[in-house]
C-alpha cells in the first residue's frame, strides 16, 4: 500500500470508498496512511522552516555584527577627525575658548613691541 509520499493515489482511493459508502480496513487503512503521510510532511516542512529561520538569524546576526563594527570603525574616525578639527581651530584660533589665554599673550607681546 506504500505509494512512496505520493498522496494522490491515497486520496483517490479513500474518495472512491467514501463515493461508495463503503468504511472498512482497507478505508481505515488509506486514512492511516494518508494521515502519517501528512505529518512525516508537517516535520519536513518544520524542519525546513527551522533551517531556513536559524540561516536567517545567523545572516542577520552576522550582517547586524558587520553593520556594528562599521559604526564603531566609523564612529572612531569621526571623533578623531573633531579631535584634529577642534586641535587645528585651537592652533590657529587665539581666541577660541581654551586658545585665548595664547591669543592674549601674543597681542600682549606684540603691544610690548
């Protein structure tokens, strides 16, 4: 009885005996095995789902770390481009913020000239 995970046959000939009217071994026997058919395919399709899920949390993990990294790398480089920027304004900028007390000395040295 065994149609190799094919369930056509199995529903034709269960269709043919309720067609008929007719519910004995072989009926029960049809329903047995189209229902074990069924859920030999419900764990395949889980199977398939669990893999197919478990990929994408690794894709997204992996995807989501490489993103991170490149915020981190990026972050970084920003702040080190502030730090020069804010280094170079204080440099030649006498009378930004913590740079007057140096603007201050050279216009005081240049009035004493």
């Amino acid at each position: 009885m065994n149609h190799k995970g094919n369930p056509n046959p199995l529903v034709e000939n269960l269709s043919d005996a309720i067609e008929n009217g007719t519910r004995d071994q072989h009926s029960d026997l049809l329903v047995t095995e189209l229902t074990s058919n069924f859920e030999k395919c419900q764990q395949l399709l889980n199977s398939i789902a669990g893999s197919i899920n478990t990929k994408a949390v690794l894709i997204v993990g992996s995807r989501l770390s490489e993103t991170k990294q490149a915020w981190t790398v990026e972050g970084q480089r920003r702040k080190l481009e502030e730090a020069e920027h804010l280094l170079n304004q204080r440099r030649y900028d006498p009378f930004f913020n913590g740079g007057m007390d140096f603007g201050l000395s050279l216009i005081l040295q240049n009035v004493a000239v």
